[in-house]
C-alpha cells in the first residue's frame, strides 16, 4: 500500500475529532454521518473524508461512521489506546499544575516528578514521587519511561533535554519557551505559551503599515 | 493596497521569529540575511521572504534585515509594542501558575485572577488579587480588559465564556478542553492541552491499518 507523510494539519484535527466522537459516545450516540460530524466540528464533510481515508476510510456510503469504531481507530492512530509511562521535570508551579492534571484516561501516567531541591525530595503530589535528578537515568531505564514533560526555566531546559535523549527517552513534551536540539529520533512537541498568546494579540491588533503610516 | 487574509502558518511563525530576532539582539546581532535567519529558524529562506512580504517585506535586496527593525515591525504586527490588561479566571493549580508566569514583557498585564472560593477573597499571587466572581463585569469595564485567560473545569468554562463576552472581552485564552461557543467578535486562542500530548503520542506510535490486520 503506497506510504504516504500524513500532514501536520490532520495530525491536528485527529485529536478534536477523538473528542468529539468521545462526546458522542457518552451521549448515546451510534452513527453519525460525515455532514452532521462537519457541523459539529465546523470542518467541512469532505475534510473529514478526506482526512480519514488517510487511514483507511472508516465509513461506508450512504451509512455514516460508527461512532465506537471511528473513536476507537482514531484511539488507535493517535496511540492512546495503550499505556504511555510519563515523568515531569521540574516541580515548580507549571509541573504542580501538571502532575495535578489527570491525563491517565488517554494514557499518558505520570509516574514521577523531578527536581534538584533537596526539600522537595521524598515528597509528592497526587501521590506521584518526587524525586532528585540524579536519579532520573536509573528510573527513566527502570519504569521504561517514553515521555518527558520539561517545565523548567529556559536555561536549564536544554541540559535536561540531552540527558534524557541520551538515555533513551521517545519524545519530549517542551513547555519551556525555547526550540530544543536533539538527536532526529526523539520526538519534540512543544508547547509554546507565549507564542499562543501572541496569537491571539496578532488577532485583536490592526497593524498599520510602516508605508502607510503619515 | 491589496487586502489580503494572511494565513494561520504565517501567524504562527511569526512569534517564532519575534522570538529569535529578540535573541540576536541580545547577543548584539544588528544584520541578519534571510538565508541566516532561515538556517538559525530551520524556514526555508524563500519561506521568511514570501511571509514577511505579506506585511510590506521590510528587507533590501542584498542587504539583509535590520534586526532592530524587523523585530519592532513584527512586535507591532503581533500588538506586543502596546499593554493588554489580562484577568485570569480560575485559582486553581494551573491558574496559579499563570499567574505566576510573567507575561508583561510582551505586554500582556494580569491585573486580577477570579475564583467563586470565598476563602480566597482578599488574597493575592505575585501581587495580583485574587476577586470574586460577583465582581468580574465591574472589573473589566474598569480595568479595561482585553483578555481573559480561562483556567476554569470543562463544566464551569461556557458559563463564564458568555458573561465575559457579554461584557466586552475582546479575547479569551482557553485552556479548558473544550471549544468555547461565543460570538463572532469574540476571538479564541485554545490550548488544548491533551491534544497537544496526542499529537505527540501519534508521532511515537506505529498505527495498524484495520485492512492490514491479521
């Protein structure tokens, strides 16, 4: 079957359609055609085709999406169907937040939080452990951990980043305001917020034109 | 002058070359080629010419950009050379870290951070007092807000979307996983953070096409 690069842009959607097919499912919902997901989800009908048949269809003509097979295949491709072991690095207030954060049911289980403070170490939140950078090899070797979430201040990102694609973590989930360098097989996500917000400044601000100005 | 609608990506890069011209000047950077911004930003030159040129180029053939320039004009494009009052609503964990996080280089000010907990009333993060609910409207007309961070449970979230709306917010920032049904004028920034992590777990998964299965 010819291999195709899926683009960023349905990579993106595949998320809100789990959602809102999760939605569905909770509703009693059982089948629902490409025209009425499109009106929910404000993406045109032949999007969503489109989008599916680059994994393999899921519909039938005429008959819509059975929505438990939609959302467990979508589950499927976006790997949330298994297990994904998770540690936080840093344990400030953006790692607090996220280790409060229960992301269990798509997955992702936080198994540890870590930091350099010696007062927090022997501590924990939500019962998940903190524990001390030296020993994070040991346990990211240990507990098979395929996922960090960096939370720490942009000078120290880096360091941590190349510690953890030396011992063979999958991907890095980087909330640090910072592109990171690291080896082409580790997976880099990253989660910009100032960027975001610049976003949404772009969208509330009339630019004026430097050769149109007076 | 020809009015044209400038696309996603493009605003989306251009926090990123905010960002990166920002750093050259730092390290006292007063010239950059579009070829050395394209190798430092990993945007093909072309790329950088083609989005810049939808805001009137801002480059002189052979001569490259002046940083200082190019990073006040993008500044200005993105509206970060101007102040934007901001209210965070919500107190919880992720609230907190927010509101600790400082965005007022960029120009977005947190003057407040709204809970319903009374026992929170009359405290303060980082300097910003923590309100009640009863006295949002009031604060934003007062305070002139622009934005609204929304940090609230997926239950709680629409609720407080419409009142804010109601109340003459230009943009809200949600992070609630959720998206937000508001009037058009009303512009949303999601960040959705689950979809972010799947994402990732997509891009470290190997999906099996039903067809292909045994």
């Amino acid at each position: 079957m010819e291999e195709r690069r899926i683009s960023k842009a349905v990579i993106k959607r595949l998320p809100r359609y789990y959602r809102y097919l999760g939605e569905m499912l909770n509703n009693g919902v059982e089948r629902i055609s490409s025209g009425e997901l499109s009106n929910k989800m404000q993406v045109t009908a032949s999007q969503i085709r489109q989008d599916l048949n680059n994994f393999g269809g899921f519909g039938q003509q005429g008959y819509g999406y059975n929505v438990q097979y939609l959302y467990d295949e979508i589950g499927k491709i976006l790997g949330v169907n298994t297990t994904h072991p998770m540690i936080i690095i840093g344990g400030g207030n953006f790692g607090h937040a996220l280790a409060n954060y229960d992301f269990s049911k798509n997955g992702f289980i936080t198994k540890a939080i870590f930091d350099i403070r010696p007062e927090l170490a022997g501590t924990s939140i939500r019962g998940i452990p903190v524990l001390m950078m030296d020993e994070l090899e040991e346990f990211v070797e240990e507990e098979q951990i395929e996922i960090a979430v960096l939370t720490l201040p942009k000078s120290k990102v880096q360091e941590a980043a190349t510690r953890l694609a030396a011992c063979g973590i999958k991907a890095l989930w980087n909330f640090a305001h910072l592109d990171l360098d690291v080896p082409k097989d580790v997976v880099v996500e990253n989660v910009h917020l100032v960027d975001s917000l610049m976003q949404l400044s772009y969208r509330i601000t009339s630019y004026e034109r430097p050769e149109e100005a007076e």
